[in-house]
C-alpha cells in the first residue's frame, strides 16, 4: 500500500450564478512536492484555493488532507490542520511592527495561557526569545531583516507581499497555498 497523499482533491465541481469556475477537477499532491497551476485570469485557480481552504464549499466532489477528508471544514479548522494560504490581496496587521506580525503567525505563543505566563515565567521568556530570533530568521529569509521594527503599513506593496508570506512560513504549516506568489 502506498503513502497518503498530503492532499487530494477529488472530482471537487463549483458553480458560480451558472458559470463553471472548477469541473470536475482532481489532484494528488505528496508531502516534499511543489506544484503550480497555471492558467489565466478566470480559470479557476483561486476558486480551487478557496475550497481547499473551506472559504467556498464545492458543489461535488471533496477534498482530503493527509487521508482526513475536510470538505466543509471551516478555514480556522483547515489552518489547524496544517494549511497556509497566501492571498492575491495581502492580509497584515498594517498598525503592528513587521516582527509583531511574524511573531503574531506563531502557532503557540509562550504566554496563551495564565498557568504559563505567572508559573512558568522563566520558560515562558526563553520560548519567547526563540520566537523571535526565529522570527529574524525568516525575515532575513524573505529579504526584510533589516525592515523588522519598521511598521507593516509603511512597508511598500511587494514587502508587504515578503511580509505576508512570512507570516506563512511562521506558521509551521505542512502545506502552503500561495495566490499570485509572484505579484507585487
């Protein structure tokens, strides 16, 4: 028996006021794999998106992330699953520093909880110093290390794009969906 794909889209169908955005349309995508569609404005590709995401439910068809079939998930649900998604519009916290975003994406922040914050100070502190050199790092992978205290509105439109895909990577997913990668 072979492994389970991290994602399979299987058959998914999508209609919009009678016009066909998706038709039957299938993947199968490995873990370690990348992949694009391509296509021009209107052939889908966002559509497809926003149904793996859970934002559109299909019509037919369904889509399974590492062999769990998440149609009709919400978006939340889908994140915590193990999916990122970047936008065509960028979507950052434009009154925060371009570091308080990327620390923002955190899946865990050191101090979510009280029992953490006041009985665990100390480790607190530690985890909290980790995300942010963590933090660092990526930004200096994105080209904006040196726009960290800067803030994120200030910020022109492709580094918000950087920025925004940063806040993807922080978020340990296992798949990242990336709208228009290249815009900007």
């Amino acid at each position: 028996m072979g492994t389970i794909p991290l994602l399979s889209v299987e058959n998914v169908s999508k209609r919009f006021n009678g016009i066909s955005a998706l038709a039957g349309f299938s993947v199968s995508i490995e873990s370690g794999e990348a992949v694009a569609f391509v296509g021009p404005n209107g052939a889908g590709k966002s559509t497809l998106f926003d149904v793996i995401m859970g934002f559109v439910c299909p019509d037919k068809g369904r889509v399974v992330l590492g062999g769990v079939d998440v149609t009709g998930w919400p978006p939340q649900q889908i994140a915590q699953h193990g999916v990122s998604r970047l936008f065509q519009a960028v979507h950052i916290a434009a009154s925060l520093t371009v570091l308080e975003n990327v620390v923002g994406a955190f899946s865990r922040q050191p101090g979510e909880t009280l029992w953490k914050l006041f009985l665990k100070h100390r480790r607190c502190a530690q985890e909290e110093s980790r995300q942010l050199d963590r933090a660092l790092g990526i930004l200096d992978e994105v080209g904006l290390g040196g726009s960290a205290s800067m803030l994120a509105g200030s910020l022109s439109y492709g580094q918000q794009r950087s920025l925004a895909l940063s806040c993807c990577l922080a978020s340990d997913s296992r798949m990242l969906l990336l709208d228009e990668p290249f815009a900007g």
